[in-house]
C-alpha cells in the first residue's frame, strides 16, 4: 500500500482512512506493508498491528516511511513526482524482503509513479482508492498548468487500475464523469470513524478545558479541517456578525491550516468580529475531540466534499452537526434526522442552520443522538475493512481467472 500521509502527517481525510483501515485490515489477517513520505518524522520502519488470533495467523503490519527528495522543486506537482522515486525504490526493497505480494493498493495520485511502476515490476493488479479528484476541486474546470497535470496522473492512475474504490457515490460519479472510468469497474466504500476515543471522555470533566475556549455564557461553533477555499471556512466568517446579531454570546473556533488561513482571519477583523473568532492554527487529535465533546454546534459549509469525515467525527461525539448539502456530505447527514443540511455557498442558509441549531438545542440533541447510533451502525472500521477485503479478494480471484484464460 502507498500513501502520501501517514500519523505523524495528516493533513485531510485521506491521512486519517489509511491511519485507521490498516489496522482494521490487519485484524482481518490481511498483512499490510505501508510506504509513506517521512515529512514530520517517525520510525523509517514502525509495525502498525501484529495481532495473535486462534482462528488464523494474522501477519505483522508495517508502515515504512521514506524521506523524500531535499532539493526544492519548482511547484507541488514535480515535488510529489520526485518524491515517487524513492517510495518506489523501498517498495522494491519491501518486495523482496517480504513479498511476494497480491496486489498494489495505491490512495491517490500522490503515489501513483512508483504505484504503477511496482505493478508492472511484478506484474500484480493494482487497486486505487480515490479520495479526491482535480476536476472536483475546481469545482467542474480543470484550468492552469499543475492542475492540468495532476488531472492526467489522475486519469493514467485510474486507467492503471484494475478496480477504483470511492469513499461515496458522489465520488464515484465524479471519477466516471472526469476520469472515464467505466461504471463496472468502480466500488464505494465509506470512510469511517473510531467511535472509543469519544465514549472514553464521556466521563471526563471538560469544563476547564472548554474555559480555554470560550466563556462559559457563550456558545461554541467549531470548524476543524484544512483552511482552504473549497472547504468554505470564509462563509462561517461572513455569517458570524449576522449570528451575533441575533445571539451575542457566540464563539467560532477554527482549527486547522491551510493556505486560506491569513485571508479568513484578516476577514473576521474587517467584519469586526474578530474578538468572537478563535483560530487555533493546528491542535493534536486529543484537542480536536474534546473540542467536538464542548461544541454546541460543529459546521461544514463546503463547497466541495468527496465524503467529510470531520462530520461523521461530529456525529461520534454526538455534537450537533451543520453542513452543505453538497458532494459526499449529503450521503452522511440526513437533513431533519442526523443533522441539519443548508445550501452551498449561502451565508442565508448556513445562519439559519447554526442559529436554528441553536435555538432549539433539545431538537439538536435528538438529532446528534441519532447520529451517533447511525455512525456506530454504519461507518465503523471493521465493516469497512471487511469490504476493503471483498474488493481484494475480487481482483486476485479474477487475476487467476485472466491467467487460466
């Protein structure tokens, strides 16, 4: 498996999937060798899961990470091209080390060098999970030099594939609609959430980490992800004066980083809302899920979402969720029942959504309990590693078929 992030580097969804899935996937007897960059350090070769069961050997996992390229490369695109040389050189290592090897399961573009130079070495099929696509991030145009190239990776990873995992249908529509892949040769499956880390703080008293926060009289609306202009944190600013209009006791906490971050800070102060605006640039994952457990309300306003894990993560700690009702989003949150839906790219809509939100807290509270029972019912690791399994075992069976042929 490749990957581009890894813990201690996770940057968005994609991190936190792989973090999660190759563990699961382990307690299933799957063997996973991991190959990531090394951008925030980390053991070059860290074992991830080495389980003992009595029904089955369950072999040890590893994650080997790599240090990329030293020398500056002129944009993302010829960084992250280089940076395959070295990941394909380790998987060749790994594969004589511990191999052979089923397949190749690539997340992304991202690796897709040195994922489809190790297929061809070896002559496995190889499996991609797209998180996110190009054409999705431009909001339908493919326009600019590095665009366009990451585009055409895109499009020569998935044709290199022998089957493409989506975290969502909408996913799914996307990479047949922007990358032509044929609707029989894609399979959805959801991300997920590990509900454990929330139930252990159920129990923990948070009233001084909240003062941390926000004064005990206010309320708090909480955004974590990347600072980035498709994940809409400008319209939670823009609708702020408006929601302290009509509820002067409100705080937004923004965490997270990204390239957005100056410019929607520098807005708040414009709006004068500053003062009701906290932007605590990055917090580890123990921050991040007590900040969910003290929220009154966590709010999504994208304007593009393959899935939105930070949601289902909301909806884990049973906090009462606001979101767009655009891309993935809308496959996790049921308007009404598990959350409130508004429309994308409207600061009407997402004030009425936070304000209702939170006006009428106990209407909030069915809702977010609602939510957890269906994130535990459905978006749990294990089911979806157990069709993670179904896929590989899909492809190796129809490898041995192709072969007799």
């Amino acid at each position: 498996m490749l990957s581009w992030e890894y813990p201690p580097h996770v940057v968005g969804g994609l991190g936190k999937h792989v973090m999660e899935l190759v563990p699961a996937l382990a307690q299933e007897g799957v063997e996973v060798q991991l190959v990531v960059p090394r951008w925030n350090g980390g053991e070059s070769d860290e074992v991830i899961a080495d389980v003992t069961r009595a029904d089955r050997p369950c072999p040890r996992s590893a994650v080997h990470r790599v240090d990329p390229p030293v020398a500056p490369a002129p944009n993302f695109f010829v960084g992250a091209t280089r940076t395959n040389t070295p990941l394909e050189e380790r998987g060749r290592q790994i594969w004589d080390e511990h191999g052979p090897f089923d397949l190749v399961h690539a997340h992304d573009w991202l690796v897709a060098p040195a994922a489809v130079a190790l297929k061809h070495a070896y002559k496995v099929p190889l499996v991609t999970t797209v998180h996110a696509t190009e054409f999705g991030r431009g909001r339908g145009t493919v326009s600019g030099e590095v665009p366009r190239a990451i585009h055409n990776v895109e499009w020569w990873l998935s044709y290199e594939s022998w089957r493409v995992i989506c975290c969502s249908r909408f996913m799914a529509n996307e990479v047949q609609t922007a990358l032509r892949v044929p609707t029989d040769k894609v399979d959805v499956i959801p991300n997920g959430v590990d509900t454990g880390r929330f139930d252990a703080l159920a129990t923990e008293d948070l009233t001084a980490f909240r003062a941390g926060f926000a004064a005990p009289d206010e309320k708090i609306v909480f955004y974590v992800g990347r600072i980035q202009q498709e994940k809409g944190v400008h319209l939670l600013v823009e609708a702020m004066p408006r929601i302290l209009a009509e509820r002067p006791g409100v705080k937004l906490v923004v965490a997270g980083t990204g390239g957005y971050l100056g410019a929607v800070r520098q807005r708040a102060i414009d709006l004068g809302v500053g003062a009701s605006c906290y932007f605590t640039g990055f917090i580890p994952d123990s921050v991040r899920d007590r900040l969910f457990r003290v929220a009154d309300v966590a709010a999504f306003p994208s304007l593009y979402e393959p899935f939105g894990i930070v949601a289902l993560e909301a909806m884990a700690a049973q906090t009462p969720v606001v979101v767009s009702e655009v891309g993935g989003l809308t496959e996790v949150v049921t308007h009404g029942e598990t959350g409130i839906t508004v429309f994308p790219d409207s600061v009407d809509s997402l004030v009425w959504g936070i304000l209702h939100t939170l006006n009428y807290p106990d209407w909030a509270q069915q809702r977010a309990a609602h939510a957890s029972r269906v994130v535990v019912e459905q978006f749990n690791w294990d089911t979806i590693a157990r069709q993670t399994i179904d896929v590989y075992r899909r492809v190796v069976g129809e490898r041995i078929v192709a072969q007799w042929d």
